[in-house]
C-alpha cells in the first residue's frame, strides 16, 4: 500500500512540475510564424555577420510579421568621403552595413523608418542621421513606411558619433529597451 502511495505521490508531483515547465516557456506569437523560421527572443546579441528573425512590432501582435535582420559591418567612415559636407563639430561618421527581409505573413509598418541604433559607450543609443543627397558611398536601404511580405532591402546607415567614443553594438528596437536585439562589434 505505501509503494503504491509512493508511486502516487511522484506521478502527482512529475504532472505539477510538467506544467510548471510549460507556464514558463515563451508565448506563441499571435501571427503565423512562416515554417521553419525560429524568431529570437528581445536581449538576443549576434556577431556581425549573423543573421537572426524577430517577430515585428511585436510577438503578441495579431497583425504582426517576422523580420529576418543582418548587420554585415560597422566602419568609421574616412572623413575625406565626406569632405564636401558637413560633419558636425566632434563628431566621427559611422557606416552601418545592414540588412532587413520581411518573411511574413503582414506587411512592415515603419512609420518612422526601421528603428536602427547605434549603441555606443556610456549606454547611449545613437540614431543614424539622414545622408546628403547625391551621398552614395552610404547610401540607406530603400525602405518606404511599409515593407511586403517576401521584400527585402539592404543598405547603409549613416551615424555621427562623439569622437573618442567607443561603438559597443547595432541595435534594432522597435519598442522600449527591453524589445532591442543587437550586434556586437
């Protein structure tokens, strides 16, 4: 009779930490995730060079999509490239090689442009700055308010930062801090 209490008892509490286990699994997103795509989850860091998906604007969006993004380089950009504008006081121009698809299901909003940043020392995020026009050693990727399904677009992003300070990672955050998947240098 107390083996089969035991029994009991270990089959009762393996059922509790089973579903224990499945509370703290991460929510399924609440668009359809196109098959054989793995989205990262916010906090999620790369080498440059690697590529991951996240889900865009967010994972519990029903109208949301899944973008696979790509940072290829990071340079300080020669300033004789931008000898015949004007790089403001103290500051170093940046190149940023990215890369941005749209794997579905929805279509891209980026009321403001893809929300790229430059991360850099003293925990401050750097948003890239338009470049001149005629400027072609960076130019942006060509991306309107919207990007469709199955578009895809690459580019340069041109940033200015403090001269002396040290770039730390490429951040793309589409919401507060906590949603920013990054490259690091």
């Amino acid at each position: 009779m107390r083996r089969i209490a035991a029994v009991a008892l270990l089959l009762a509490l393996a059922a509790c930490s089973g579903g224990e286990a499945e509370q703290d699994a991460a929510p399924e997103p609440g668009f359809a995730v196109p098959q054989g795509l793995t989205l990262s989850e916010p906090g999620t860091e790369k080498k440059l060079g690697e590529s991951l998906a996240v889900a865009y604007p967010s994972a519990d969006d029903e109208a949301g999509t899944a973008l696979a993004l790509g940072v290829t380089t990071v340079t300080k950009a020669p300033r004789k490239h931008l000898a015949l504008y004007r790089v403001p006081a103290g500051m170093d121009p940046y190149y940023v090689r990215v890369m941005v698809a749209n794997r579905g299901p929805a279509v891209a909003s980026f009321p403001a442009g893809p929300p790229w940043w430059l991360h850099v020392a003293g925990d401050v995020l750097v948003p890239p700055t338009a470049a001149p026009a005629g400027f072609t050693r960076c130019e942006a990727p060509r991306v309107g308010k919207t990007l469709p399904a199955a578009g895809s677009v690459k580019g340069c992003l041109l940033f200015f930062v403090p001269r002396g300070t040290a770039v730390e990672s490429v951040d793309f955050q589409p919401g507060g801090v906590t949603t920013a998947v990054r490259w690091r240098r």
